[in-house]
C-alpha cells in the first residue's frame, strides 16, 4: 500500500526548502533593483510577483516531485506485487505438478502392483494346470499298468487254462491208450510223459518294457505260433537263445497241433542270432 502521509512530509519539506529558497531569491532581486534605482512601490510590485512566481514554481516542482515519487512507490508496490503473484503462481504451478508426479507414481507403482498380481496368479494358474495334467497323466499310466496287468493276469490263466485242458485233453482224450503210438521220448529218459517230457523254461508274465520281441523273424513260426508261444510266456529272443536241451524238450511237446517244431526247425540257434542283433 502507497504510504501517502510521507509523501506528503516529503511534499511539505520540498515546499519549506523551496520557500526558503523562493524568499533568498526574492530578496537578492529587490537589492538588487533598489541599488539600481527601481522605486519602492515598484520594488514591492515586482517582490510580490517574483515571490508569487517562485512559490507557484517551487509549489509545482514539489508536487510534481512528491507524484513522481508516489508513482515509482506504487510502481514498486505494483512490481512487488506482480512478483509475488508470479512467485505464487509458479509455487501454485510446481504444487501441482509435483501433485501430478505423486499421482503418476502412484498411479505406476499400482499398476506395477496388479501387473505382479496379475504375473503371480497367471503363474500360479500354469502350476496348477500343469500339476493337474502331470496328476492325469500319472492317473492315465496307473490305469493303464492296472489295464496291463489284468491283461496279463487274465493271459496267464487263459494260458494255465490251456495248459491244464492240454493235460486233461491229454489223459482223458482218445489216443491216451496209446501214448506210445502217439509222443516221442523228447528228453532221452526212456520214459514217453507226453506233455511232461523235459523242464519247463523260465517263463514271463508280461515282456520286458511292454514291448514284445517279433517271434516271426525266426524261420518257422507264423502268427499262431507266435500267439501261443507268447500264451506260454516267451516273449524275446534271448528267452529262446538260452534253452537247454530238456527245456527244448518240454517246449517242443507243449506247442499243442505244432509239436516238435522248436528242434525241427532250429529255434534255439536262430534266436540266438537274432539277440545278438543278426539276420537269420
């Protein structure tokens, strides 16, 4: 705010100095035209006059002087003003921008936040699927072992099955009167036992690794005699290679219509060629 009771000390001081000044002037001007001669009545006339001229003068010069003044202080005052108003602008300005950055990096750091949320959840879900597939897949080989094995169980009775009718068949059937006439002394021991000639190879319930060795690649067995040697549990050439002459025997007199074929055609021989990873 203009401080208007100084400038008016500072316009009533300008206007003292200047009467003062006004009044030496005046009187200097009188002596000076009384020593020239002026007449009295004159020299008042004229005091009057410069007196008058010089206050009017020193009277203007001081208000003039004292606006001037009232001016530049509300100049300042305006300036001062204008930068407070920009300095409070600019901290209104900075207020709100750093309000704008907090909100921005609030604005990040959630959606930083749902992006792991949304990152561990997404992953969490990929575990549980995969842990569940992996459960389905182990549900699926367990149910297909169990299938396996009930295949296989269900093969070995079919085959105890077979064996046991083969035996009854055997002392029950028409040639059983005559079993001289009809089964040949396979193992040597001077006694004709029929399907009890000889020692039973070691048998499998089921081939190794779930995978059957191709029977058919030994000359001589076909498709059926491949069935029925599996029914007996051979399932590899190895199986085969390492049968000695009484096991060949006991094979030899269980291959039911194909009795005699494992000597007759060499089986033990070629299997073991085809283990070793030959070609008969």
């Amino acid at each position: 705010m203009v401080d208007s009771n100084k400038w008016e000390d500072d316009r009533r001081k300008c206007l003292i100095v200047g009467l003062i000044v006004a009044a030496i002037v005046t009187a200097i001007l009188i002596w000076i035209l009384a020593l020239m001669g002026v007449p009295v009545w004159l020299l008042v006339i004229l005091g009057v006059v410069i007196a008058v001229g010089l206050f009017y003068l020193v009277s203007n010069y001081c208000q003039d002087r004292a606006e001037a003044a009232a001016d530049a202080s509300a100049r300042e005052v305006a300036e001062r003003a204008a930068a407070e108003r920009a300095a409070a602008e600019e901290r209104a300005t900075r207020e709100a921008a750093e309000a704008a950055e907090a909100r921005r990096r609030r604005a990040d750091a959630e959606a930083r936040e749902a992006a792991e949320r949304a990152a561990a959840e997404r992953a969490a879900a990929e575990e549980r699927a995969t842990r569940e597939a992996a459960e389905a897949a182990e549900a699926q080989r367990r149910r297909a072992d169990a299938e396996a094995r009930e295949a296989t169980e269900r093969a070995a009775a079919e085959r105890v099955s077979a064996e046991q009718t083969a035996v009854e068949t055997a002392r029950t059937g028409p040639a059983a009167g005559n079993t001289a006439a009809n089964e040949l002394d396979r193992d040597g021991d001077g006694v004709i036992e029929g399907i009890h000639e000889g020692t039973r190879p070691a048998a499998l319930a089921a081939p190794r690794g779930r995978m059957a060795d191709d029977l058919k690649k030994i000359k001589g067995i076909g498709a059926k005699l491949e069935q029925l040697c599996n029914q007996l549990g051979f399932y590899h050439f190895d199986q085969i290679a390492a049968w000695t002459l009484n096991e060949v025997a006991w094979v030899d007199s269980n291959l039911l219509t194909f009795k005699g074929r494992v000597t007759r055609d060499n089986w033990v021989e070629q299997a073991r060629v085809l283990a070793s990873g030959g070609e008969t």
